[in-house]
C-alpha cells in the first residue's frame, strides 16, 4: 500500500516539473497567472479566496484544507496566482481509475478569465500522465453556472446525487469527464 501511494504522490511531483513546466502552459501570459503546488502556508489566502467565493461561508474548513494539503497523500492541491497572491485553487484526488476533482474555485474579481479552464486542463493532464481515465466531481444541483462551466469542458453528468449535501439539504450532480 506505501508502495502505491508513494508511487502516485511520485507521478504528481513528475507531472508538476514535466507538465507545468514554467506554471503558464495554460494561460496566455498576459494574466501572468501560474500554478504551482500549494503548501501549508498557502491555506490562509486559499481560505479567503473561499471566503470571497462563497460571500463569507466556508464549506471547507482549515483542518479540510491541512488534511488535503499535507496529510492525504493520495491528494494534489495546487493554487494559481497572479503576482503571488492566491486567486484560485483545485484539489485532485486518485481514487481507483478516477481522478476527483475535490475542490475548485477562483476568486469573483478574476472568474472568466480562462483561470477555472486552466485548471481543469491541467487536471486532464495529469489524469492522462497517470492513465486514469476520467475526471470526476460533484456539485450541487442549484449551482448551474460551475455546471456550465464543467459542460463547456466536456464533462457530461447524468447522476443525481440525492441529499449529498446534507447540511445544505441539496441535491448533488455528479460530473464526469472521460479521458481518451
Ligand atoms: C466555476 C468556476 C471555477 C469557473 O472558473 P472561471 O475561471 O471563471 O472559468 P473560465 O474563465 O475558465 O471559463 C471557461 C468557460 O466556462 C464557461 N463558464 C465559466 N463560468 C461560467 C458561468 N458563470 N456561466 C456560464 N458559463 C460559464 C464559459 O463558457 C467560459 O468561457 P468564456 O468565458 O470564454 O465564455 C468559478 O466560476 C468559480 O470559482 N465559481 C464558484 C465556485 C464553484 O462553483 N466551484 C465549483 C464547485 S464544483
């Protein structure tokens, strides 16, 4: 079992030097946005990226983000920035031949701006490195903006997750996309 995980969290720390490159291999450079793998000291700026996001609530906690970051090492948490400070964040989770996208979110001030796109298609990426052969998420039912987003990627959904969000009494879509 360490075996295999070390193995992924090997395959991800080769994925970032071999597909990231420079950090702008998803972005035109005049955002002079990069991404790079995300550390302990990054939560605080995650948390208010989460904040601005979510008009105040946080539906991951501090201890969520430490456990993501650098305890679960089955999990890949990155953030993009601009100018060094944290404007986006995507975690990624290997789950048999899955690769879960388990958060995702850029901050208001620079949604639409291919940052969210850019994520994505770095998670498509490592997917591919690792042959696993879809990408999945949840979402909830009401938010039909990121459902468009995830659509306009080539994620297809066509499971209804009932009551997945207990505390928010929600409906959950669940959201795959398949990697050739
Ligand atoms: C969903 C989210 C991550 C998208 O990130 P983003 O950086 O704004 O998205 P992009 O700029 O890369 O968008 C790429 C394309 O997706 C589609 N898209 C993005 N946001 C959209 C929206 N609000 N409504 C409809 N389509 C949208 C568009 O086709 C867009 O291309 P275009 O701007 O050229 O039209 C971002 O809006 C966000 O953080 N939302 C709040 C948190 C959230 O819902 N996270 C997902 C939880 S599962």
């Amino acid at each position: 079992m360490k075996k295999l995980i070390t193995w992924w969290r090997n395959l991800i720390d080769f994925q970032l030097d071999d597909v990231i490159k420079d950090g702008n291999d998803y972005f035109n450079n005049e955002l002079n946005c990069m991404i790079r793998k995300a550390n302990a000291q990054d939560i605080r700026s995650i948390l208010m990226v989460e904040r601005d996001v979510y008009l105040g609530e946080l539906p991951w906690t501090y201890t969520d983000f430490f456990t993501e970051i650098s305890i679960n090492r089955q999990a890949g948490f990155f953030v993009a920035t601009i100018e060094e400070e944290v404007v986006a964040f995507i975690g990624l989770r290997a789950q048999k031949n899955t690769l879960h996208i388990s958060n995702l979110a850029v901050k208001r001030q620079h949604q639409r701006m291919g940052i969210g796109q850019a994520l994505i298609e770095m998670g498509k990426a490592i997917g591919k490195q690792l042959e696993i052969s879809q990408l999945s998420l949840e979402v909830r039912f009401s938010n039909k903006d990121a459902q468009a987003f995830y659509r306009k990627l080539g994620f297809h959904s066509d499971k209804i997750l009932k009551g997945y969000y207990t505390e928010l009494k929600e409906d959950g879509i669940e959201m795959i996309y398949q990697i050739d």
